[in-house]
C-alpha cells in the first residue's frame, strides 16, 4: 500500500485560521443554510514555517489551476 489509501477525506467550505508566536491553528470544517456554526471535522496546528510554506504552494497551485482553467469568482456561484 502507499498509504493514500488510508487517508480519510473530508469536504471543507469553510476554514478558520488562529496564530501564537509558535503554531498556526488551521480548522477545516462545513458550514450548511441557515446554520450560525459550523463544524468542524479537522484540525492542523502547524509551525510558522510549514504554514508559509503551505501558503506558498496553495498560491502557485491557485495560479495553475486559473491558467488552465480560467479565473476562479472572487464569491461562490
């Protein structure tokens, strides 16, 4: 096995960032209508190094993807 397979994935429309001088605190969860809360299913707490360097990948992969495909809306459809 390559591990992959063992990797649970989960969807994610919302995301909230928290930071100390030593960890960002990265919670991923959904957030549904009328809901006030939303819940959230996954937590990462990571040094400042790795975030900025999570940072700079997401950027590039972000310019990729709209090269390939087009602009992504600035709100959800």
């Amino acid at each position: 096995m390559n591990g992959l397979s063992e990797v649970e994935a989960r969807y994610s429309n919302h995301l909230e960032i928290g930071q100390n001088s030593f960890e960002f605190v990265l919670e991923f969860g959904q957030l549904y209508g009328e809901s006030e809360k939303a819940l959230i299913h996954t937590r990462i707490v990571t040094s400042p190094f790795y975030a900025k360097q999570f940072s700079e990948i997401l950027r590039e992969c972000l310019r990729r993807h709209e090269e390939a495909v087009g602009p992504i809306p600035d709100h959800e459809i």
